[in-house]
C-alpha cells in the first residue's frame, strides 16, 4: 500500500501542510514527486490539483490508514514538473517569505500550467503500438483524465511515454497548446513500383517521391516541401488520393528568437578581466559556492567575463543562469549570449507569449537547453546540472518580487548555488549597499574592473542647475543641452536621453479654484496622455476623458503642470524639428517584441536620440551613442524611502555609462534643482567608492540597511477607519511578542494611502537579531486568514526594497 504526501492547491494557514491519500494500486509504481494530481477535497469531497512532495511505499501508516484516508483520484502528469530541487526550495521559500507552500510551488511554473488548464496526451507519429492504434485512431489529443482513461490505462501511459510514444500537452483555454503543422507521412513500400507509375516530366512528384523515399518514417512539415522544394499542394493532394501518404500535425517550437544570428569568439581579455575570469573559474571548477561581487565601471567588459565563465560550466557537462533586471534589457543580452552560445541558450520572460514561455520551460526541464537567460522568474528554471549563477545589475530593485511570495531573486540564487555547490556572480557598476558591506566583511569576493576595456575614459559629466531660468528653454531644455544635442547629430552621432516619468504631464490644476484631477480610487493625481487622449492612473488603470472644464468649478483655466516622455517627445521635435526622435517607455513597449523593435531600429541608425524611462539607463551599448542627457534628475530623489539617494545615483551612474563606450568620447549632462545634493555631486564624480562610505553613515545614524534588518507590514481595509485599527491591533501583537531590542516603527498610512479603493497602513519593523520574531510574523499570518474575511488584507514583506 502507499501513500502519497499533497500540498493541496488551497492557499490557507489550515491547508499548508501536506495531506495524505491513499495512491491507487496501478498507480503505485508510477507516481513520483514533483507531480501533479487531481484529489478530492473537503467535505464535498470536490477535485482539485495537487503537488506530490513525497510517496510512502508499504509503511505501517498505509497499512493502518487506509479506512480514514481519501484515495487521489488521478494523475495530471506522466513526470514530474517540479523536481526534487525545486520541492526543497519551496519549503524553504514558504517559511522564509511567510507564504503558502501551494503559492511557491504554482510562482515556479510557467502561466500556461498554473490557470485553468488542460492535460493532453498526443500520440507521436507514427504510431505502432497496438493499443494506441486503438485508443487513437486519428492520432488526436486526448485529456488526460479519468473520463478518458482508467487508472490501469494511465499506467500504460507512462510506460509508452517513456518509450517516446506519447507526449504531454497542456492547454489554458487553447492557449498553451504546442504550436502544429501540417506534415505528410509515408505510405508507400514499393518505390520502384510507384516511380513507374508516374510519367517522366512529373517533376514534381518526382520530387516528392524521393523525399518519402529518403525519409520513409519521418513525418515531412507540408510547408516545408512546398517552400523549400518547389512541391506544389497539388502534388501532396494527389499522392494522399492514391493512399501513399496520409496527413498528419506535428508539433513545431516556438522560438522567441526568430531573426538570425551571428556566431562570435571569445574577446581578448584585459589583465582586470581575466583575474576576474580565472578567480570564478576555478570555483566552477572547484565546485565551490562562493559569491563574488563584480564591481566594474560601466563599460568595463562585465559581460564578456560573464560569456566566458559561463564557457567554463559549458565545458564541465554542467549549466548556466544569467538574470536581468528588466525585459528591456534582455534583447541585447541575449543577443550576446547566444552569438557565443547558439542553440544551447533559452529565453525566460514576461515579454514573451505564454506559448513561447511554455516551449522554453519544456526545453530546459527536458536538459535541451544549458544556458538560461531571463528576469526574475528565471530563477526557478528548472536545470538540473547548473555550475554557475550569475545576477547582472544585481543592485536593481525589480530583483524583488512584490506579490507574494515575495522572494528577493538574489536569495534564491545563493540557496541554488548551495545546493549545487556553485559560484554566484553579483555584477554592478553600482553595486547595492548590502552587497558592498557584505563584501567589505569578506562574505562576497570582491572582484574590480575599474577600467573602460577600450581604454577611453569615463565621459565627462556636466551639471546644470535649472533653477536658473535664464539658462533653460521653456521648462525642460537647458541651452546647454540643446546645443550639444545638435552638435551630436551634426556629427552624426546618436544621443539617449532619460526622463523618468512617463505620460504628458504630470497633474492638471484647476487656476480658478486650485482643484487636481485626481484616481477615485487611488490618493493619487491622474496623468494625462496625449497619444490615447485620456487621463489614467498609473496604480489601478483608471482612465477617463482629458475635461475641457473643471469638474469642480466648471471653470476654463486649466493647466497641466509636470512633464512625461510623450511631452518631453513632443517639446523636442518643435525645439529641433529635423530630429528623429524614438519614445521608449511602458507605453510604447506594451506591444510584444516592442523592445527588441525600439532597440533595432535605433541601433540602424533609423533615429537620432532615444528619449525613454529608467529602462533605457542599464546595459544598452551602442558605439555612436556620445551624449547621454539626464532631463531631470530630481525625480525620486525626495521619496520618503530611505534608498532614495541610493536608486538617483545608481541610475545617473548608470545612463551615464552608455556614452562613450566605444572609439568616440562620451559626454553627459544632468539637468537638476539640486545641484548640491550629494548624490548628484557624486554621481557626477562617478565615485561610488564616496557614495558608498558616505551612504553607510547615514544608513548608521538612521538605523537602516545593511546595518539592521527590515520587515513591512502593511494592512488595508475598505475603510480607513477600520485599516488603521487593525493596523493598531497588529502593531501590538508585535511589540508584546518581539525582542526588546527589536523597533517597532508605526503604524502609520502608507504614501500613497489609498490605491484601488483601498486604505494602506503600515509598520516597520528593524531588527539586528531576534529569534521571537519569526514566530510572531507567523501567528500575524496565521490572524491574517480569519481577518480576510471581514475584508481585512495583511502582506509581510521581508527586506523589502522600498517603503512607498
């Protein structure tokens, strides 16, 4: 007798232990963990999926339980699709992110597998096994599950699928099946006799007869014969009406990658790089799960270190992860990536098409693919074999999951590199304060690339005070951008210039009566886009009309105060009316591929500057880029976030960095009202060494990170009221149940206080060591059940990366 250990897909406090069911007896030898069933629930007993972690074989448990126990239905799968890593990883990542174990293990498939879906069993052509002939007559798709199959057919099932005859699909509402063509298959065992029966000037049967004839038992894609060979569909047509072929589908990878790409060679190192190169690589190597920070100016040939440590994994039968931040910057990176390694590498990311990520998931859990390039969910591709890890722009805060579970991506990578006794690589220009501090304690090796490769310097930076209104044009352009902007494109050069803020403008006031359009649902103000003529809310989507009145007065005075990429666009072409100019934001990259477009057509030289968000900051390198402008270099400086100063000068730092990085000097120019902050001071140095040193003593004073840890806390209700009581009631829960060195901070409104109708309160908790505090986050996990059914929501955050 066995039984089988599910973590059953209901996320509550009550359900996020394992529950036992009996495992069917033609199912015992078959089912594993890391699968997925079906199992009834409840009272009602009603079905729903389930994650096996572990399978008792003929213990006294199973023998004494069966009559309390309830029987799992059925299988969903014919192997398993989480593997003994990532089993362990979920647990470990439930308790350290006070999330459900179900909500760690679905975080850890592609969408396609976790919605509402469809298991599907297809034959693979040709079929000969009798018994599939049987149950497939037409070769079709059938749903795996028991209104199809008995337990003893399910069984067969994954004998055949071991054997190759049969392969899995899965559907989410006919989204997630594997894409299929047209193909034709053999009939014919006479060739001789059937060439005689065609005339001589038949070329085209001809034609398709020596196909069959050199492929007899391989389906052949009908598109493919009628491009590549000239066969006309009327030939196929005639030879399937003399039964020497028969039509049939077969499945065709969907490869996000489409366009063709030039295979490179390894770079020539420079004496920096190849200390660093030899250092990592003989702890891949070695099998050792050191961590080293990669501190390189940008421009430093950080990437090639990267291409050729991966090489080294490559070379010793084992596999590669390389992450990074953004969907924006994975074009090029991948790019680079596969130039040196081909068809080895796989893509993960949001930007792809739930097809394109279901094929790439399938590709590395079957071993095809060795290296893996993509942003933060990538983290839990499932390679079996990896011997190396490696975060670019590690400092970035999009590494930080905000949804439950809300995993830190880089934690993750260190627990992966433990368990397969593996180096990690944290790379940055601008390395984050934890990951410096810990590096200065000798936790992280720390590894320098304090030069360009090409030997050019640093481009000059230029701060330009606009408080001064003598020194600018309207309210964006310094004069002293302009000019260099024209300068650039005399040349023929290229500029990029960051605005971080997209949409038009920023708010609309009312000068009669002082009144600003504001969210109904959010404590925000609307921003106004010219391009989709409307007024939207860039926390819940709201959108509505741009008014020509005002909706309080009814008065005609309106204005709009603040300025996004669309005006920023806009007030350009009129300023330099020759210009081509491309828009890189959240708004114009909606469109799948939109990325990869934007980043083609500037690197042809189809545009003369690319005005975008952050997005445009990190780790695009084009040679002609000589002017980087930074158009205000204020925003986000006063956020009432502790890392404020950090993010302004990681991001001048880094859209710096993309002037200059070839033959030509670079020149950049920041546009600020703070000219004496120490952050833009020293981002215009690019001394981060002086930013590091002088961040870490106010991060002392203040009592933050590195030097404390933080958790966040954070309730809403419907009403405000409500929020801040329940926020009141947690808030003492803490202080009874936590250290007395612990510091309870709040609870106080969140920021933006209400966002979606919602009222947010918040309490910050900073801690050096307290071993209290783990049990009093859970018994607030544990409340959190029972209060959301009055309409009350609690999230932990662990570390989080930003308190607004």
């Amino acid at each position: 007798m066995t039984i089988a250990e599910i973590i059953v897909d209901v996320p509550t406090m009550q359900t996020n232990l394992p529950y036992s069911y009996v495992v069917p007896k033609e199912l015992e030898t078959k089912i594993q963990p890391g699968m997925r069933v079906v199992v009834p629930f409840g009272k009602g007993n009603r079905k729903v999926e389930g994650f096996v972690v572990k399978v008792d074989h003929d213990t006294e448990k199973a023998a004494t339980a069966t009559t309390q126990l309830k029987s799992l239905t059925s299988l969903m799968d014919l192997h398993p699709v989480v593997n003994t890593e990532l089993l362990k990883l979920s647990q470990w990542l439930a308790e350290t992110t006070y999330s459900f174990r179900i909500s760690c293990l679905l975080t850890m498939l592609p969408n396609v597998m976790k919605a509402k879906y469809q298991t599907l069993v297809v034959p693979v052509a040709p079929v000969t096994d009798p018994w599939l002939l049987d149950h497939f007559p037409h070769q079709d798709a059938i749903p795996l599950d028991q209104d199809h199959f008995s337990n003893q057919e399910l069984a067969r099932l994954t004998e055949l699928r071991k054997q190759g005859q049969v392969q899995i699909q899965y559907q989410v509402h006919n989204q997630a099946k594997p894409k299929t063509e047209l193909a034709v298959l053999n009939q014919i065992q006479d060739f001789e006799r059937c060439r005689e029966s065609i005339r001589k000037n038949a070329t085209g049967q001809l034609a398709l007869l020596n196909q069959l004839e050199r492929h007899p038992k391989t389906p052949l894609q009908q598109r493919t014969l009628v491009k590549q060979t000239g066969i006309s569909p009327a030939v196929i047509k005639n030879f399937e009406n003399r039964g020497w072929i028969t039509k049939t589908t077969v499945e065709k990878y969907r490869n996000p990658e489409q366009h063709p790409i030039a295979r490179d060679q390894p770079k020539r190192l420079t004496t920096d790089q190849q200390h660093a190169v030899s250092t990592i690589n003989a702890a891949v190597t070695d099998q050792q799960p050191t961590t080293f920070l990669l501190e390189g100016v940008t421009g430093s040939g950080k990437t090639e270190v990267y291409l050729q440590t991966i090489q080294r994994a490559l070379d010793q039968d084992e596999q590669a992860l390389m992450l990074v931040p953004e969907i924006a910057l994975t074009p090029q990176m991948v790019t680079r990536v596969k130039r040196r390694f081909g068809d080895q590498v796989a893509i993960l990311h949001s930007g792809l098409s739930n097809g394109e990520k279901y094929d790439e998931w399938r590709r590395i859990n079957e071993g095809t693919a060795q290296v893996v390039v993509g942003a933060r969910s990538a983290i839990f591709a499932p390679l079996q074999n990896l011997g190396l890890i490696i975060l670019d722009e590690e400092h970035d805060p999009s590494y930080k999951q905000s949804d439950n579970p809300r995993y830190h991506t880089r934690d993750i990578a260190l627990w992966r590199a433990q368990y397969h006794h593996c180096p990690v690589i944290l790379g940055s220009a601008t390395p984050s304060l934890e990951s410096r501090a810990r590096a200065e304690k000798d936790v992280y090796h720390l590894l320098r690339l304090p030069e360009r490769i090409n030997g050019q310097q640093l481009p000059e930076i230029q701060v330009v005070d606009m408080t001064n209104a003598l020194e600018r044009t309207g309210d964006l352009f310094s004069n002293e951008l302009l000019q260099a902007l024209q300068a650039t494109i005399d040349r023929h050069e290229q500029a990029v210039l960051l605005l971080n803020r997209r949409g038009f403008s920023s708010f609309m006031l009312c000068r009669d009566c002082g009144y600003v359009l504001k969210c109904p649902h959010c404590d925000i103000s609307l921003t106004m886009h010219l391009d989709s003529h409307t007024m939207k809310c860039h926390y819940c989507g709201y959108e509505t009309a741009i008014p020509t009145e005002c909706p309080h007065c009814h008065g005609h005075h309106i204005r709009y105060f603040g300025t996004g990429t669309e005006k920023a666009t806009q007030q350009l072409q009129q300023l330099l009316p020759q210009t081509r100019i491309l828009r890189m934001d959240v708004d114009t990259t909606r469109k799948k591929g939109a990325h990869r477009r934007i980043l083609q057509q500037f690197g042809a030289h189809q545009a003369d500057i690319l005005l975008g968000t952050q997005m445009i900051a990190k780790g695009l390198d084009f040679p002609d880029v000589t002017l980087v402008g930074v158009l205000n270099a204020d925003t986000g400086l006063e956020l009432p976030d502790f890392r404020a100063s950090e993010r302004t000068f990681d991001l001048l730092t880094q859209v710096a960095g993309r002037a200059g990085r070839a033959e030509k000097a670079g020149q950049v120019i920041i546009q600020t009202f703070n000219p004496e902050h120490y952050a833009i001071q020293l981002a215009q140095r690019q001394d981060y060494e002086a930013f590091f040193h002088r961040e870490m003593q106010l991060r002392h004073l203040a009592g933050y990170s590195p030097y404390f840890y933080t958790v966040l806390v954070t309730v809403s209700a419907l009403k405000e009221k409500e929020a801040a009581a329940e926020a009141g009631r947690v808030s003492s829960l803490l202080h009874d149940n936590v250290a007395q060195t612990t510091e309870i901070l709040g609870p106080t409104p969140r920021p933006i206080a209400r966002i979606k109708n919602r009222y947010y309160y918040q309490i910050i908790v900073k801690y050096k060591h307290d071993r209290q505090l783990p049990a009093a986050l859970n018994r607030i996990q544990a409340i959190s059940q029972k209060e959301v059914r009055k309409g009350f929501r609690i999230a932990i955050d662990v570390e989080p990366q930003s308190f607004m």
